[in-house]
C-alpha cells in the first residue's frame, strides 16, 4: 500500500525552515537515503516557500477564476514537500514518520493513496 506523508510547516514556529533549532536539508536528505535503503521510498518532492505559491479559486463551474499571488496571512501552516512510501500498513508508514525530520517544528500528515 502506498502512503503519503504530508510535512506540514507551520510560519510561527522557530523550528520550521533552515534555522539553528530546525532540521536541515542534510538531515532530510540522511532520511531520504534511509527509506530508499530499506526499499520504500516510491517517490516524493519538495516545495518552494508559501509566499511564493499562487492560488486558483472559482466560485462556481462558470465562474471566472480568481488568482492570488504571494502569502496567505489567514494561514500559517503549509505543505512544505511529500514523501511517497511504498509499505505494508498504517503502522509502518507511522514508524517512518516518526523518524522524518518534518516532525519537528512542523506535523508529518499520514494519507493513504487511492488506487485508481
């Protein structure tokens, strides 16, 4: 079954993003090299900083869509990447979220992944 694992940031807290109380790219990229060792790792990626998203909304089917540009002051929490594992069950994909550096200062969100 394969698994997503959501890491989640959130703005007001210390611990998220590059600083000296946070985890570091290279701690991310020590747990990516875990997985793919234990043969789990089935995909994943990184996002660029919330201010620099852009966002579509429609009202309705035929709305004119309505774009926003930069950041979100109503939301202080966001996706800041994936990670894709390919496991056996609910907690194994929990075992590996423990281990994700995303937990701390941030939330690791556990989703299955439907099968179409």
């Amino acid at each position: 079954m394969k698994y997503v694992l959501l890491l989640m940031g959130n703005l007001a807290d210390d611990r998220c993003g590059e600083t000296e109380e946070g985890p570091g790219p290279e701690e991310f990229m020590a747990f990516d090299a875990e997985l793919e060792k234990a043969g789990v790792l089935a995909g994943g990626f990184g996002l660029t900083d919330p201010e620099e998203g852009t966002s579509l909304s429609k009202a309705s089917r035929d709305a004119e869509p309505v774009i926003t540009a930069g950041p979100y002051a109503e939301s202080r929490e966001f996706v800041g990447g994936t990670i894709v594992l390919d496991v056996d069950s609910l907690d194994e994909a929990l075992a590996w979220a423990e281990k994700c550096p995303g937990a701390i200062g941030g939330r690791v969100e556990i989703r299955a992944m439907l099968e179409f």
